[in-house]
C-alpha cells in the first residue's frame, strides 16, 4: 500500500471540480485536487521516490512500488513557460516524501489568469485501487490524501 500525502497546504476539492476536462474526468487517472493557499510556497514530493518527469509546473514521483503520483500546480500552467516556478530537485533526483521540489507563488498564478488548483493523480491507476480520498477539507503538506494498493 502506497500512501499519498499532500504536496501543499490548502483546500481538498476533488478531481471534479478541476476546471479542465482532462483532470476532472480523471482521463489522466484518479486522485484528488488541492485549492491552495495563495501564499509563496514549496510543493513537495507526495511519496518517497524517482523524480522521473519534472517541469515548472508539474511534476512526476514514482515510488518503490512503482507507482506514479502526478503533482500538477495550477491549470494551463505551462502557458506560463516556467515564469514564477522555481525547480528545486532535478530529473533522476531520489526524493523523501515532503521534501521540496518546486517553489512558486499561487496568487502570482491566479494574478496570470490561470486556475491554482493543483490535481494529484495516481497515475495508471484505477479508481478502484484508491481508498480513503480526501475531497473537502483544509490540508496542510504532508496530510494522508488517498492510500493506493
């Protein structure tokens, strides 16, 4: 069982009421959003694991059981073309859970015209093989979202 804690402080909101199709349909996989503080901020790694994707705005952690957990910091980010993202950890980089990868500022996000709210997704996964997923409620970083077996 893999268990997934939150890579900010803020609001759990659920994957449906992402404000973009491919997440709010879980097309990407399942999981849960956060609407985070709007405060400048590190998003850090969900799980003990291989950065193997990493890009201003997103990024992917795969942990020794060879799960997937996509962070995704704010919607249509990447339009931003890295401006107001800071990378902290660097593809291939082993990370422990909480520890910081990104550092940006979701006001500065929001301020751009772009959604903050951040999906974390079990990639490659199924709904079925979540359990306990938080979807309302204040989070702090590092707070339980869902478990994964």
């Amino acid at each position: 069982m893999t268990t997934v804690t939150s890579p900010l402080a803020g609001r759990a909101i659920g994957l449906a009421a992402v404000p973009d199709p491919v997440f709010s349909g879980a097309m990407v996989g399942p999981g849960t959003a956060i609407d985070p503080v709007r405060e400048p901020s590190e998003a850090v790694s969900p799980v003990d694991g291989v950065i193997v994707s990493l890009h201003p705005h997103a990024f992917v952690v795969v942990d020794g059981e060879g799960h997937g957990v996509l962070t995704h910091l704010g919607i249509d980010t990447v339009q931003l073309n890295g401006q107001g993202f800071e990378l902290l950890v660097a593809k291939g980089d082993t990370v422990t859970r909480g520890q910081a990868v990104v550092r940006w500022n979701p006001a500065d996000v929001e301020a751009a015209g772009k959604s903050p709210i951040c999906p974390v997704v079990a990639l490659e996964a199924t709904v079925d093989s979540l359990s306990d997923v938080v979807e309302s409620g204040d989070v702090k970083a590092d707070d339980v979202l869902f478990g994964w077996s």
